[in-house]
C-alpha cells in the first residue's frame, strides 16, 4: 500500500494557505506514518510554563484538565523547523484522518443523540452528541496524528449520488497567528494593531461556513474547492461541487477548503448561535487586517481542508445540501465544520509558544522545539473504506 511523507504531503495541500489573515457509523481511528528523522535531532526545549501569569483566566477559557497518560510518551525527536518569514505569521500543521460517521451534534443538539443530519467526525473517536470538554479531555483517542489532541472536529457527510458516503482522505489543518510579540498584536498604538493576540481558549467550541440555522446569511469562513493529484488540470478555485466536478478530473483529489474565525470576543466559549462570539478580521476602508471592536482578541485560527477521492460515475452533495430548498442552490455550497477545542494543555502551550510565537513553519505535528507528536495509528492516504452505506452508518 501506497505511502507518502507527511511533510512533503503537507507541503502540497498547504501551499495555498499562507498569510496573515483569517479573513480569510464508526470507523476506528488512524493517522499517518511519519518518515524517520532525516538529521540527528537538537535538544527539545522544555516546555514552556504555563501562560496564566500573562494572560487573565477568562481568556484561558475553562480551566485545563490533564491528560490521564503521560503526554511526553506521545512526543518523539525532529529536527527544529525552519522559520515561516516571509509571512509573518507563525504556522503549526498536521494531518487528520477520517473518524466516526454519526448524526449527532454536541454544539446544536448536545445530548440528543441522532437529532442531527448525518456528520463526519475526525479528532476525538469518543465524541458524540453528550460530548463535553471534560469527556473529550478524559476519553478517546484521536485520528488527529496522536490523543494530545483529542478536539472534535466535524463536517457533514459527502454523498455520492448512489446511497452511500464517501469518507474522506484526510484532513488538513494549519493553524495560524502572529506572536504574540509581534506589536500588531500586542501594541495598540501601532498603525496598524489588529487586536491583542491571546491563545486558543481551553473548550471553546463554535461552527463556521454555511449557516444552517439561518440559511439566508452569507457563509463565513471564504468556503471554496480545489483539486490535487496525478491527472492535468487547470488550477483554479470553485464555488461549489458542480464547477469542481467539472474542473477536477476523475482520479485527482476534490479539496473543501475554509478558514475559521480569528477574532474572539474574550469572554464567551459559546453563543446561542454558536458563531458571534467569534468573529473575522477584515481590511475595511482603512486598508489593514483588524478584528472588531466586539471581538478584540486575536486567536490562532485553523485552515481546514478536507480532501475527497473523485471516482467515475459519482454525484457528489452533503447531507446538509437537502436542506437548501432555495432555487440558486449548488451542491456543495452548504458545507460548514464544528470544533471543540480540548487539546492536551501542555502540547498545546508547546504548538502556540514555539510554531506561532517564535514564527516557525511547522508541519506533520513538529511543536518546534526539537520534538513533534508521534503517530498511534497507521494508515494509507486513500480512505479506507472510501464508501459506507447510509443504512451502516
């Protein structure tokens, strides 16, 4: 079976995704095997005390809760990444592969189990609809590379056309953000200040993409689809599956690209729509990336892409697509993602502190300190099964 590099594969899903701006049934859990180190590794640095003597407890978010392993078992040696100028952000990258299929929603429905429309699940193994931060702390393992990240994240499912789902590849995430030293995230006075950079709160949980409570409302998150693989096309951005199936060829990969919200509101984990307290930077009149004034905490933010194998004689929608009744719907263009954040506390301080506040372009879970997180699973870059019945799942 057919392996890759996880750096090399990383390299080419991600290389769209620079910047500095967000504005821009179960199956068991894998990930991805990781080449071996091709340098003698430095030392690691020490991870880093916790942040809570600089920053307020409210925009921690909930109080941490220990993983019940040892995190640094899940830890192996690497060389230090190089650095991200000239962005000007700092990248932290990883690969996910696909997990549960389940129509539960612990954000929209928690408790409720199959009151949702169907979502494919990858992160935490454990979660469903009476997810909490504490279960999802305390339980699972994860298809995010290792269990220090046992966060959910959630799309909703793709059809083919023909009764079953199609189970992704793999997902791509790239989190980014200025340093927290950098004086257009930490100095209000600076010409162009976008807002106070803070990390990614403990059990924050939001949706981004199409609204399906509220149709009517602009997508957020720039929702797009692209296309990767051996077979010649012409490179281009598409709107929905209808242009992309035209665009991408049979045999290459079909990609759902979106960026979540960079701006928080600092105070709340949660809204009743489960999206205003975050926000998006954007340029405005005044020509540089700011947050709002209602959301005037910079996060790490994630660019997600969630990559499909095209096969012939497939029609490809999500499940949330029937529930656009509206005449200028396309397929595809209600694609949205959930997240729950419950990464391991000192593996996320480890990410943010080094990739992000040091400016490092980080991939395949590199913490750039010398040591990056290890893979607990096996798996090939092709889903396996790629296609699950309705009535199995």
């Amino acid at each position: 079976m057919r392996r890759l590099g996880l750096v090399s594969a990383l390299a080419l899903v991600t290389a769209s995704c620079g910047g500095g701006g967000g504005s821009d049934s179960s199956s068991s859990a894998h990930s991805v095997v990781l080449p071996p180190a091709p340098a003698p590794a430095p030392t690691p640095t020490p991870a880093p005390a916790s942040s809570a003597g600089s920053e307020s407890t409210a925009t921690q978010g909930v109080a941490v809760i220990a993983s019940n392993f040892d995190p640094m078992r899940e830890l192996v040696s690497t060389p230090l990444p190089p650095s991200a100028a000239p962005d000007v952000v700092g990248a932290f990258r990883f690969i996910c592969m696909p997990g549960q299929l389940k129509k539960d929603d612990p954000i929209v429905f928690p408790g409720q189990p199959g009151r949702s429309h169907l979502h494919q699940f990858f992160g935490n193994d454990a979660a469903d609809a009476y997810s909490t931060y504490t279960s999802l702390r305390t339980t699972g393992n994860s298809t995010c590379m290792s269990p220090v990240n046992r966060s959910a994240y959630w799309v909703p499912a793709l059809l083919n056309g023909k009764g079953q789902v199609v189970r992704p590849d793999y997902v791509s995430i790239y989190y980014k953000r200025r340093p927290s030293s950098d004086p257009v995230v930490s100095d209000p006075s600076h010409p162009q200040y976008q807002g106070k950079a803070t990390t990614l709160p403990n059990g924050l949980r939001f949706i981004f993409g199409r609204d399906m409570l509220n149709l009517a409302d602009a997508p957020t998150g720039k929702m797009h689809f692209n296309c990767d693989g051996p077979v010649s096309f012409t490179r281009k951005d598409w709107k929905n599956f209808e242009e992309a199936q035209d665009g991408c060829p049979v045999g290459n990969r079909i990609g759902v690209v979106m960026s979540a919200p960079d701006c928080w509101d600092g105070k709340n984990l949660d809204s009743a729509d489960h999206r205003s307290h975050l926000s998006y930077g954007s340029y405005g009149n005044w020509g540089y990336l700011k947050c709002p004034t209602t959301h005037p905490f910079v996060i790490p933010s994630f660019v997600m892409g969630v990559w499909y194998t095209q096969a012939a004689g497939e029609t490809y929608e999500f499940v949330s697509d029937a529930m656009d009744t509206s005449p200028t719907h396309k397929r595809g263009d209600t694609f949205h993602a959930d997240f729950f954040m419950a990464w391991d506390p000192t593996v996320h301080d480890l990410w943010e502190k080094n990739c992000i506040d040091k400016m490092l372009n980080c991939s395949g879970g590199d913490l750039g300190n010398g040591q990056r997180m290890k893979q607990s699973w096996e798996a090939s870059w092709t889903a396996s099964p790629r296609l699950v019945g309705l009535s199995g799942s």
